[in-house]
C-alpha cells in the first residue's frame, strides 16, 4: 500500500477557497470603488485611485512579510508539535500589525500632497488622489489585522467567520459609497473613507472570536518569545522583497505611462488594475495553500509529502487558475462596459486589450509563486530574493523601456506577458546549478538538500482505507522495523501501537458513511522510531481519550491506555482540520 494523495488533496482545497476570496476582497472592493467612482464621480477619478495602487501595494508589502512569516512559522512549529509557540507568533503578529499600521495612516493623514506628488499625481489630480488618501488611510491597520486573522482563524477550522465578514464587508462597502459619494457628496475622500469603515467592519466580525473560550491561540504578552518576532520577519522578508519591487514598479509604470500612453493609457492601465487582485486571486490562493501545507511538511522532513504537494498545485492548482483567467479573457467586453461605454474612444479599446491580454500572464505566475513559497519554506532566501526582483522589477522595468515607447498603450499589456517568462527561466537555471544537469520535473526543480528528511530506504508510507488495511499495515511495519534490525521488543511495540490506534480510527472515525483514509508514515532516524498517523476524521485526541479511566469497567479504552503507556510519547494535534498522532517508540 503506497502513500496516496487523497489527503494531501483535499487539505489543498480545503485551504484553497479562503486563500483565493481573501485575495479577491481587495479587488472587489476595488472593482466597486473603481465604478462608483468613473460612474459618480468621473473618469478622472479612476485615474486617481489607480495611481493610489502603490500604496496599496506598500500595505501588500507588509502584509507579505507578516501574513508569511507567521504562517510558516506557525506551520513549522506545529509540524514539530510545538503548539503552544503559536500563541507568542500570535500575539506579535498583532502588535507588529498595529504599529505598522499606524504610522501608515498618520503619514496619510498628515502629508497626503506630498506623498499623491511621489505617486506620480500632478495639478489638479494631485488633491484627488490626496483626498481618496486621508479617507483610506483608516484602512491600513484593518486590512492588514484582517489578513492575518484570516490565517490563524483557518488553523482552528473558522473558516465561516471570515466568509461572513467578507459578505458584509463588500455590502456595506457598496451602501456606504453611495452614500457617502452620491448623496452626501463627499467625493474622493468618501470613496476611501467607505473602504475603511468596511474593512473595519471585517477585520472586528473575526477578532470577535478570538475573545471567546473556544479560540486555541490567544492573545497574551507572557507568552511571547522574542527570538519570534526575528523569525517571522526573517521568513517573511521575501515576501516583502517581492511586493517591494512591485511598488517601485508601480510607480515607474505610473510614470511611464502617463509619458507614452497618456491619460488614456492610464486609465486603461487603473480600470485593469482594478480587477487585478481578481486577476490574481486564484494564483495567489493556489501559492497560499501550497506554501501553508509545505511549512507543515517541511517542520515534519517529509520529503514524499512535500513531493506530493507540488505536484498538487503544479497540476489541479495551475488547471484552475488557468479555467478562471480564460473566463476573463472571454468577458473582456462586458468587463470593459462596467467602466467606459464610449466603444469609439481609445480608453475603451486599450481597456478591451488589457483583459483579452493580462488574465493570460496568470498561469505563469502561478508557476513561479508555487516554487518560490517553497523555497521560502526551505529558507533558500536569497534565491526568493533574486527571483522576486526579477519579477517584479528588473523584468518588467526593462520590458516596459522598450515596449511602451514602440507600442505605446498596448505596451502596457506585453510587458505583462513577457515579465512572466524571466522568473521561470531563473528557476530552471537554478535547478541547472544546483543538480548539474538539465531536468525540468517538478522534484528537481524543488532542489532539496540531500540531507532533507531521513533516506528512502528508512522511511515507510502506507495508507489505510478501511478496517481490512489495519492488520497488513501493522505487519508491514514489524517487516519494515526486523529488516532495519530494530529490538524485537520495540518492533512488537510498534506494530501494536499501529494496530491498536489505526483501528480506534476506522471503529470511530470511519463510521459516518464518508469516505476517509489514514496516512501511516514510519522514519527510522538514529536510534528514534517514530510513528505518524494522519487522517481526516472528526477530531479526536486518543491520548487525552486513553486518560479516561472508568473504576467500574477495567476495560473501557484499554487499548488506548496500553498504547499510552509502552510508548515514549504520544502528541496529537488538530492541524489544518486533520488529526494528526505522533508516536515515539
């Protein structure tokens, strides 16, 4: 019986659809601001709230290093079954939020003119996009606090929470900009200020949880360890890189278009970038979940696990995203229509090109995202490093000096294209180096270190699919721990505790007319046998189960207290929605 992937598969898309609409939010609340403003407001408008994007890639920027960091971080340390160390990365995640946060919304306030000029606004369009600023700068803290509740909210399975936020958000954000734009004439300032108050609205409808008894990780200063705080922004510090360059290249795009293309080329440019995030939203959930399971994976050394995962996102992710940017490229028309109506004009045809063009640029980051979270994961970050500046500057910088100037708005939309070929080279090239030979299958483009995880030959993976597999996997790993010369007694030992637990499993967890599985993994390591069973069953904790004890009847969870007590350890965790018992033998 060899370890499949149904587990690994459906872990991925359990994460896939939080990951994808947290993402999608900001687009949509884009996509709403963006028509009311061109509709209410005027074309202008959009222009001015398209040369805002920096700094919304600037909060992006910060958001990737903390969301990043914490995430795996967190997922390392519960693949180590370090729980309790979630709750110090928790509560410095938050502090860090909002810190960041508020110096961000006092530099809005304070010298918004000054920072619409460095954006690339000029005459009147410098006090529109100031006035958008002052009314958005209450957003920072929230979208950010937002993002990174959204994560550990997913850890404990709350998933409902977020959707639920994110439902009344964009409702109350479309209501509060008519009202504030339409009929209190607030303008531009009642645009941002609509965003703001709908995000706070998101960001406290999932902090609620955290003030109850059922949250796992909490808030609370005595937990915290400060060595923490180095290592999410450490890990996270790629991420950062990446958005970075994104910004700079924000502001050169702001720049250059408006020199080559005009105002009409940065229009086009603001109502695509508008969707931009929904553009995205699939490729980044995909990078997400993958980058969430490979921390897991990479805490425990699970060099098949980690395998598996890859070729999961490479595969039914990249088809996904690749359906989604399709359905955009099909609806470039009636999406253009959401903007401009005028089909003469030269806005409308550049806007039309844009989503016929910039969905088709998706599937290649996806590609490029995917393996550089993994190797985030594997802390290579000076290779993530190069890779982000490629992709998000240097490729695009060079692209855009030539392409704008000889094709002028439709430029824009071929630097997209070309941009997403240099990261993919730069990976293979790497995998060139590293392995000293062309191969381009998804394992020798991870280059894990040799000594990643224990070899093959000590390692067994098996799954069990019912009650008939519990027996035969126990008899495989007496076979596999004799043929290691392991001690009689710890092999007897271990296929016991195999038995007696996988077959707890499958009495109670296989019982609900589902279709569930268990992943058995064994590693021989040194001297340290170690045994992990994972499945996707309703929570349940033997260890704490076989602590039960009923005077009356010796027997009740005997096999669970014998195991209890023949083993070295027992840890069990609920990770990801997944049950998951270590046992060292």
């Amino acid at each position: 019986m060899k370890n499949d992937s149904r587990i690994i598969t459906k872990m991925f898309f359990k994460l896939l659809p939080v990951q994808i609409i947290l993402v999608a939010i900001g687009s949509l609340n884009s996509i709403i601001d963006g028509a009311m403003a061109s509709n209410l407001i005027g074309a202008e408008a959009l222009t001015a709230t398209g040369l805002f994007n920096p700094m919304v890639t600037l909060t992006n920027m910060i958001n990737a290093v903390l969301v990043g960091g914490a995430t795996i971080l967190c997922g390392q340390l519960m693949g180590k079954n370090q729980l309790d160390r979630t709750k110090s990365v928790f509560t410095l995640d938050m502090l860090m939020v909002v810190c960041v946060g508020s110096i961000m919304t006092v530099i809005s306030l304070v010298i918004p003119n000054q920072v619409s000029y460095v954006l690339g606004a000029r005459g009147e369009m410098v006090d529109k996009v100031a006035a958008y600023m002052r009314g958005y700068s209450f957003t920072f803290i929230a979208t950010m606090l937002s993002s990174q509740l959204s994560a550990f909210l997913q850890m404990e399975r709350r998933e409902k929470l977020t959707y639920f936020g994110i439902g009344g958000m964009l409702i109350l954000n479309a209501g509060l900009d008519y009202l504030l734009v339409s009929v209190l004439g607030m303008g531009m300032f009642g645009l941002g200020l609509a965003t703001a108050i709908s995000c706070w609205a998101f960001a406290l409808t999932q902090a609620v949880y955290y003030l109850t008894p059922k949250a796992v990780i909490r808030f609370s200063t005595s937990s915290i360890v400060r060595v923490d705080a180095k290592m999410i922004l450490v890990i996270g510090i790629p991420g950062a890189v990446s958005q970075a360059c994104q910004m700079i290249r924000g502001l050169y795009l702001n720049h250059a278009i408006l020199r080559y293309a005009g105002e009409d080329g940065m229009a086009a440019f603001a109502a695509i970038m508008t969707f931009g995030s929904l553009f995205y939203a699939a490729v980044a959930g995909v990078a997400a979940s993958s980058r969430m399971l490979a921390s897991i994976y990479t805490g425990e050394e699970d060099r098949a696990g980690l395998i598996m995962i890859m070729k999961t996102a490479l595969t039914k992710g990249m088809a996904l995203v690749t359906a989604v940017d399709l359905v955009f490229v099909a609806l470039a028309v009636p999406l253009t229509h959401i903007f401009y109506q005028d089909t003469t004009t030269e806005v409308y045809r550049l806007t039309v090109w844009g989503f016929r063009l910039f969905p088709l640029s998706m599937p290649l980051a996806c590609f490029f995202l995917i393996y550089s979270n993994l190797f985030q994961c594997l802390k290579k970050i000076k290779v993530v490093n190069v890779l982000s500046v490629f992709d998000g500057l240097v490729g695009t910088v060079l692209t855009a000096a030539f392409m704008l100037p000889l094709f002028g708005g439709m430029g824009i939309w071929y630097t997209q294209l070309l941009n997403g070929v240099y990261p993919i080279l730069l990976i293979i090239l790497h995998a060139f180096i590293v392995n000293r030979r062309v191969a381009l299958d998804t394992e020798s483009l991870m280059t894990l270190p040799k000594d990643f995880g224990v070899p093959e030959e000590n390692r067994i993976d098996l799954t069990i699919n019912g009650a008939e597999d519990v027996v035969h996997t126990s008899e495989k790993i007496i076979e596999f721990c004799k043929k290691h010369n392991v001690n009689p007694n710890r092999t007897y030992c271990a296929g016991l505790c195999m038995e007696e637990m996988a077959g707890n499993v499958v009495k109670h967890g296989f019982s609900d007319q589902k279709k569930h599985s268990i992943d058995v993994r064994v590693v021989l390591k040194g001297d340290e046998l170690r045994l992990r069973l994972r499945d996707d069953c309703k929570p349940f904790d033997p260890k704490e189960r076989a602590e039960l004890f009923t005077p009356e009847d010796i027997t009740h969870n005997i096999g669970l207290r014998m195991v209890s007590r023949i083993a070295k350890s027992m840890n069990y965790q609920n990770m990801l929605g997944l049950n998951v018992l270590t046992i060292l033998v």
